[in-house]
C-alpha cells in the first residue's frame, strides 16, 4: 500500500461525527464537570446572582401602589427593569470573570503537566485541540448562564420585560463570554504560566473590549482640541465614530440598551437604533473570536513545534555532553567535545544572568531569588509595555491638561490595576513551587517557614511595586504644582497654554496626596499579596489560589460596601447616625474610593493664586466632609489595619507550610 | 544511623505504612524495593520529616524524627523522584541557593559548589541554565543539591529512574562514591540488578509491611528457601548422546534430586535439588550412566528481581 493510499485507509477510520467536536471536547467537559473548583465557581456564581437580585430586590420593592392582585403585578412591574439591570450586570461581569478563569490555564497546564508532547503523538491538529477546549469551557458557561432563566423568564411573563430586551443582553452577556473564552485559550498557547495567564487575559480582554472604544474617544478629543474647544469633549451622537464607540464596548452597549429598554437613565443616549448597536456588536465580537481562534490554533501549531524540537535537541545536547565528559569518553574511545561546540540551550526569554555568568545568591537565598524576578519575562517586554504606558499618559494629560477629574479617573484606574495585579501576582509563589516539585527540595533545608513566606512576600511586593510607583508618580505630577507654595503650578499655568495653544486650567494636588495615597495603597497591596500567599500556601493549584484571592478582593471592596449601602438604606433610611457609621467606615477601607478622595481632596485648594495650607484641604467623605489632619489619621488607622491583616496572612501562611513537616515557624 | 519502630501512616482508607520497623546501620548502602505504592517514598518522606506519621517513632542520626526536625534536616539530603529545578538560575546559582539555605557562610560556597560539582561531573556545566541539562545531568544536578552541606544520610528516590543506560552506569558510580566515603544512603529503585551490585542490605516493602531487612546474600537464601527448596542446576547435553528426556528420567530416581525438567528441542535438562549444601558431582556421573554427553553444567544464580519476586506477592495498591 502506498503512503497516499496509507494515508486515505487511515482517514476512512475515523468518521468526521468524532473529529469534530473531537476527543478534546469529550475530555474537557467530563474534566471541567468533576473538578471541585468547577463547582465552588457555580457556588460562586449562584450565590452573588442571589445575593444582587435580593438586595435589587429589596432596595427597589419599596415602591407605591395599592394592596391587591392587581396593585402587586403593577409593583412587579416596576421592579422588572431594576432587576433585568441587575441580573444581566451580574451575568455579564461574573460569565467573564469565570470564563477567564477557565480558559487561561487551559494549554498552560498541558504545558506544566508534560502532557502536551503527547497530543503530538495523535493525528488531532491544533484546531481540534483549541475547538474542544474552548466548546468544552463554552459548555460550562452555557450551565451557568440557565442559572438566572427562571428568574428572566418570570420577569418577561409577570414584569412585562420585552423579550427583545431578554434576548439581546442576554445574548450579548454570551457573546462576551466567548470571547473571553476564546481570549484566554490564546494568551494560555502563547503563556508559560498559569497565573500570568490569568492576568494577560484580563488586560488583553479589557483591550479589545474597550479599546476601538478608547482610540474613537481620542480622535474624538484631539479633534476637540484642535478645535480649541478645551479637553473634556465628548462623542458627538449620531455620526459613524460613535456607533463603533458604543457598539464595541459592552459596557456602552448594556447602559445605552437599557435606557432604549427600561428608559433608565445609567448612560448618556445615543441616538441610534438599538437593535444596528447590538447586531454590530454581536458581530464585532464574533469576529474577534474567529480571529483569537485562528491565532490560538497558529500559536499552538508553533508551541506544539517547538516542544518536539526542543526535545530533540536537549536529547541531543545530552549524548554529545555525554561523549564530552572525560570519563565516559574515555570510555567510549570517542574525542572530548569543546563546550563551546555544544547546542545551545532553547532560546528562553525569562530573565537571568547572562550565558556563562552566575550570580552570587544572598544569605536569604528565598528572598534573594524572588528579588531577581522581573515584573515581564523579558526587558525588552517591560520596556515596550512602559513606553506604550507612557505614552498613553502623556497623550492623556496633553489632551485632559490636568483637569480634577482626569486626575481621579487615573489615579482609581491605577489604584484598581495595581490591586488587580496584587491579587494575583502572588498567589503563585508557594502554589507554583508546589507544582513544579521544588517545594520539597525547599523543605527539605533548615529554613524556617516563616523565611520562605517573606522572601515571597518581599519578592512580590517587588514586582508589584511598580503599580504603586506608576501611580504615586501621577500623583507627583499632579501634586508637584503646589511646590513651593504655587510657584511651580504659576510658571506651569502661563507655560502650558503656549505649548498647546489653548486656554488651560489645570487644577493640581496639595503634595500630602502623595503620602495619602502611598498609605492608602502600599497597605491594601501589602494586605492582598499577603492573602495571596496564604491562598497560595492553602490552595494546590495556583490559579484557583488566583481565583479565591480576587473573589475575596472583590468581595471585600466591591461587594461589602455594595451590600452595607443598600442594607443601612432600607433597614436605617439616609438619614441616620449608625447607618451612616457603617458606611463610613466601609468606603473608609476602600482604596480606590480612598485614593479618589485623597487627590480630590488634596485638589480642593486653589493654590495658583499662592494660598491654602494643609489645613485648609477638605476631603469629602461620604458622613462629612474630613480636614487634613482627620483624613491623615483616618488613613493612618486604615493603613495599620491592613499592615496587621497582612502580618496576619503571612503568619497563617508559615503555619500552613511549616505545619506537616514539624518546622521553624 | 537510621532507626523506625512501628511506623505508621494512613491516607484516609490506604494504609501506605504499615508498622514499619526498620534499622539502618552508619556507612550502609540500603536498598529500598517494593511494587509502586508500596511504601518507599512515604517511608523516605517521613524520615527526611516531610511528613508526620500517625503512629510509631523514627531516629535519624540520633535525632526523634517528631522533636529534633531541624537537627535532622542539617544531617540529612533527600533527593525526591521527580527533581523540580529553579529554571531561571545557573547550576552555579542553584547549588549556591541551597548552600545559602543550609547558612553556610558566603565564603565558602563556591569552593562546596566546585567540589560537589566535581564529584559529581558537572563542573563544565557550572554556568549553564538549569533547563538546559539533561534528564541525566539534572538527576547528577539533584544528587549534588543534596551534598552541598555534607549530610551524613542520603535518602535517594528512585535517582536512576527515566536515565539511559550510560547515565544510570554513572549515577551507579557516583552512588558507590558516596557509599565509599562513608554516608548512609537509602536508595530506592526499580532497577534491582543496580541495587544488587551496590547495595550492602536491602528492604523488601510490599503494602505498608517491610517483608525482608538484611544482607543481599541472605535475602537470596531465603527466596530460594521461599521457592526451591535447594539449588537449581541447568544441565545443556550435546545432541550426539541420550536424549534430554531419558536423562531427566534417570535424574527423577536420584536421591537427592527433588524434581527433573528436561526440554529436548533446547536439550537442556533442568534439576531441582533437595535443601541443603551439596557437591555436584553425583549429578554428573548420574547423567553420564543415563548415556547423557554434557556440554554444559550451570548452577542457576539467584537474582535480586527473583528474589524480590518470590518474597513479595505482586499485589499492588
């Protein structure tokens, strides 16, 4: 038999009805079906779909009408728009959420498990492998969005909720996930790390989500400041830009659908049909998925290559450093080879000492390796991702020109970013030692545990440092107008308006922002990365180490003071003292409402006109407004207990290492 | 050196460690056989205080494995059977990270990192990534990590296991180094013919339960106990004499001679004899009075894997 007639029997085996979806498929459902973090994120899922519905609910039930049959359909009625808001809010943000969660580990671990050379050895192409796992996940996504059907279709049947409106959130929720799906199944081919994965997905996610959106708003401003219009401009409704502003985000697209819907007034309207927005994106996003499907299965096909390669020659490399050592060869009668005449080892862009360089390791060898670690895998990475940052920044301050809530928008978007990063940049330090089978070697030495969890923690904080310098840097900028006295933001003033050619007012922080803000945010970043390391220490594998260390941000900046809120507001009315307290002293533990307010309240002196002290700054709080001096030593407090919580964690976290094996805690 | 009276461990259901009693004397090179899942690595684990037990005591080096952990951890270098490496740091780094991790002091590191390296033949490798070696260089990489600080007891698992053959005839060598220089090695292994030619004592482990501790020799006396009841002699006849069949016929009235196999196409007759120590030679004369022409006469040796098999069931957990 010949090798195309070979190739034809052996084709004829196998009936398309399993290539497609294919064993890869079959595989990933019955897998992700019977991990028990597959059902602690259903869990997840249900609870806070539970949790926003009931507190919607109770926030909006206190609505007139009259007793009776007919008066209580009217109040659900009015308590339909709320509550499809609500649930297809929570949808959207959780589907995403877990569809990264789900996703981005997905090649990584065939890569850390060694298992991906052996999908080499089976005649399934990388489409295949890259379809199942992505369908596979969609499966999973498609069980947890019936989760809200009955409560939606209750709302179409008794709140008078359009079935267009049902079908087009709905549908978009599902799309996004997909993508997501789609978007972490690409950044895990090209990832080496399950965890960096995770992080990439949620960057580059919110690239193509947001950014057509971005880039139309910054023609949009520099049109509007060539015009000499002043920064500030907005979307002008109507024309072919702002279409695509709104259609490409999802976002825009949820706020813009249920004003259309629900006439509820969350977002600026558009005038635009609603059903062209939502059509353009459902295919927008459509496409974005068929292209990260084909850059997966390309990426993959290349990875798949490299690690055959790689293979062959490290097994090369072997039999020539063999015939190379002295002894063997003079065993074998064969030639010693030069060293330099070896292979090379694979190119490898992980940052290290230079070929035929070792450093010299610290006498805190733990502490001393995580301080080498580089925050990107390459330099050349961190600086193209630090001129791309800086660039944007400028653009943003040549366009915004210091305005009060530019400053805001940057410092809470910094501050959320750096904390988003803390979540997860450590939640790999213990878990990923664990799974590439160096903790024992680590254990196995007279270090005590409590060395090896702050040489992770300091190793971390490292890394994550450079969030805290990007926005304490802003903050400088925008603070260092005050110094001294005005006479920096004077000259600025007259200078500024030559160069752009404009009228500018900038508005500048008092330099006590500055101390506020490295307060506010090296405290809550020393707290998440302790806990991320204690995740890590508590959890196996490190994305779900990942996963629990952001739910527990989220749940503790986002959806605590969600919850107090909206509790204190039915329970004590806006009115009173304790309901007011609880509030307090809950945005009080937010960074970024704390970071927001600390620039804002630190801009809350005109000091180019050469006045204002320290004393005279007002920071707006949500029971009253705070002097200089309170808001310090209500900042000062804040910090102390995140610095405890986080001694806390670190403590837990040796005791979890040093436990089981009778160690130095 | 290494001492363990009733140790016991249990992972829900299993009994991974049953009672295990065990004594391993200064200098011993002790080879730890058993099926997968017999035992060794949680043995090896709980001794290297990885690990506690449920019941039972351990002594290593005179240290109690459940009071003096740290102690132990400075006289002790485990190797586990699958060596997870620093992929970002040289192999100079990485020995160095560990000397660090024992305190010893910064000035003496690179003269430890060269010697280790020596012995270990890696020293043309010192500036090389990690991931860059072998499976074979970073198993050698894996038994020099654990003599940075020079412990007296050597727990190894499995450290010839996925090498080729050249690279398992060195770590063979540099095993037999270390028993030399007077270490206490637990070695575990697959590969019994490896453990029979460097071992001074064994362990036979199957399900928790140590089944045999001792020398190598007495190990093989008790398999041939255990299975023959007395030596096995292969006989080979030369075609142009009786036939292996009428040989081993004649051999089946011999006294001594408790069962006679004979094979005619190989013409081989193969004798199975009554315990005890015996000479040969009424053997021979039997077969030359049966008209048998010997062409070879070979007393069958005994193998560590026989023994390993006839001591142990072949159950697996």
């Amino acid at each position: 038999m010949s090798p195309a007639e070979l190739r034809r029997a052996n084709r004829r085996k196998i009936p398309w009805t399993m290539r497609f979806p294919g064993p890869v498929f079959s595989k990933e459902v019955w897998m992700l079906g019977k991990r028990p973090s597959t059902a602690w994120l259903r869990l997840v899922h249900v609870v806070v779909l539970l949790l926003v519905v009931s507190i919607v609910f109770m926030s909006l039930r206190d609505v007139s009408g009259g007793d009776g049959a007919s008066a209580g359909l009217q109040r659900y009625q009015q308590l339909a728009p709320g509550l499809t808001v609500a649930v297809v809010w929570v949808e959207f943000v959780m589907l995403g959420l877990i569809a990264v969660a789900l996703a981005a580990p997905a090649v990584c671990e065939e890569k850390q498990m060694g298992t991906l050379g052996t999908l080499l050895t089976t005649p399934l192409k990388a489409w295949q492998i890259v379809l199942g796992k992505g369908l596979g996940r969609i499966v999973e996504l498609m069980v947890l969005a019936l989760v809200p059907l009955p409560l939606l279709l209750a709302l179409r049947s008794f709140g008078g909720v359009t079935a267009e409106a049902l079908a087009t959130t709905t549908a978009t929720c599902l799309v996004n996930a997909v993508l997501a799906v789609q978007v972490g199944i690409f950044v895990s081919t090209v990832s080496r790390r399950a965890i960096g994965a995770i992080l990439l997905s949620f960057i580059l996610l919110g690239v193509v989500m947001f950014g057509p959106m971005l880039v139309v708003w910054a023609v949009l401003m520099i049109q509007s400041v060539a015009g000499g219009g002043g920064g500030g401009g907005g979307a002008a409704p109507g024309t072919g830009m702002t279409v695509f502003f709104v259609s490409s985000a999802p976002a825009m697209l949820f706020l813009q659908s249920f004003h259309y819907f629900f006439n509820e007034s969350m977002g600026a309207p558009i005038t635009m049909p609603v059903r062209d927005l939502w059509a353009m994106h459902i295919g927008y996003s459509l496409v974005l998925c068929v292209l990260f499907f084909g850059m997966s299965c390309v990426a993959l096909r290349r990875v798949m290559d490299r690690e055959g390669e790689g293979r062959a020659q490290k097994a090369e490399a072997a039999v020539v450093v063999a015939a190379a050592t002295p002894v063997v060869a003079a065993e074998a009668g064969a030639e010693a080879v030069p060293v330099a005449a070896l292979p090379k080892s694979p190119k490898r862009s992980r940052r290290r000492a230079p070929e035929g360089v070792s450093r010299t390791v610290g006498d805190a060898p733990v502490a001393w390796r995580e301080l080498q670690q580089g925050v990107l895998r390459s330099r050349v990475l961190s600086v193209i991702a630090g001129l791309m940052l800086a660039g944007l920044l400028l653009f943003i301050y040549y366009v915004a020109a210091f305005e009060e809530p530019v400053q805001q928008v940057i410092t809470a978007v910094g501050t959320a970013a750096t904390l988003i990063a803390c979540a997860v940049m450590s939640t790999g330090s213990i878990a990923q030692e664990r799974e590439s089978r160096t903790l024992e070697a680590l254990l196995c030495t007279p270090l005590s545990a409590w060395d090896i969890v702050w040489g992770k923690f300091l190793g971390s904080a490292r890394r994550a440092s450079v969030g805290l310098i990007l926005v304490l840097g802003h903050v400088l900028l925008s603070g260092v107008g005050a110094i001294p006295g005005g006479a920096v933001c004077r000259f600025i003033d007259t200078f500024l308006p030559r160069i752009a050619g404009r009228n500018i007012d900038p508005d500048w922080a008092n330099p006590i922002a500055l101390l506020h803000v490295a307060m506010i945010l090296g405290s809550s970043m020393a707290f998440l990365l302790a806990t991320g390391i204690l995740c890590s220490a508590r959890f196996k594998k490190s994305v779900i180490a990942a996963v629990f260390n952001i739910g527990l941000m989220l749940g503790l900046w986002l959806g605590t003071p969600l919850v107090v809120f909206i509790m204190t507001e039915i329970t004590f009315g806006s009115s009173n003292g304790l309901g007011e307290f609880l509030q307090n002293t809950v945005m009080t533990t937010n960074p970024v409402v704390m970071s927001v307010i600390a620039v804002d309240g630190a801009m809350n002196v005109d000091w180019s006109a050469g006045g204002g002290t320290s004393r005279s700054l007002s920071y707006d709080m949500p029971g009253g407004d705070w002097n200089a001096v309170e808001f310090t030593f209500g900042m000062g407090v804040v910090t102390l207990l995140y610095v405890v919580l986080a001694w806390m964690a670190l403590r837990r976290a040796a005791w979890v290492i040093g436990g089981p094996t009778s160690r130095r805690r | 050196m290494i001492e363990t009276r009733g140790l016991t461990k249990k992972y829900g259901a299993l009994t991974a460690l049953d009672s295990l009693t065990l004594d391993i004397g200064p200098g011993q090179v002790f080879g730890f056989i058993g099926p997968n899942g017999a035992g060794k690595t949680t043995t090896m684990k709980i001794l290297s205080c990885l690990m506690k037990p449920d019941a039972g005591t351990a002594r290593v080096a005179g240290f109690d494995i459940a009071k003096d952990a740290d102690d132990i951890r400075r006289v002790i270098g485990y190797m586990p059977d699958f060596l997870g490496v620093y992929d970002d740091l040289t192999v100079d780094e990485y020995l160095q990270f560990f000397a660090a991790s024992f305190g010893i002091p910064r000035a003496q590191r690179g003269g430890i990192v060269g010697q280790v390296l020596e012995l270990t033949d890696l020293s043309e490798k010192r500036h090389a990534n990690v991931d860059s070696l072998s499976r074979g260089m970073q198993q050698r990489l894996g038994v020099a990590r654990v003599l940075v600080h020079d412990p007296k007891v050597l727990f190894l698992d499995e450290p010839a296991s996925g090498l080729d053959p050249r690279a398992r005839i060195e770590m063979r060598s540099l095993l037999v180094e270390l028993g030399k220089m007077g270490k206490t090695l637990m070695v575990s292994s697959h590969i019994l013919s490896e453990l029979g030619e460097m071992c001074t004592c064994i362990g036979i482990v199957e399900r928790g339960k140590l089944l045999y501790a001792g020398s190598i020799e007495d190990a093989f006396a008790k398999a041939k106990t255990q299975a023959t009841n007395g030596d096995r002699i292969v006989v080979t006849l030369e075609k142009d004499g009786a036939a292996a069949s009428v040989v081993s016929g004649m051999l089946g009235t011999v006294e001594r001679v408790v069962r006679a196999t004979a094979d005619d196409a190989a013409g081989t007759v193969t004798v199975d004899l009554t315990p005890g120590d015996h000479s040969h030679h009424f053997l021979i004369e039997a077969i030359i009075r049966a008209g048998g022409r010997i062409a070879g006469f070979q007393p069958e040796q005994v193998r560590l894997e026989d023994a390993f098999l006839r001591l142990t069931t072949g159950a697996l957990q």
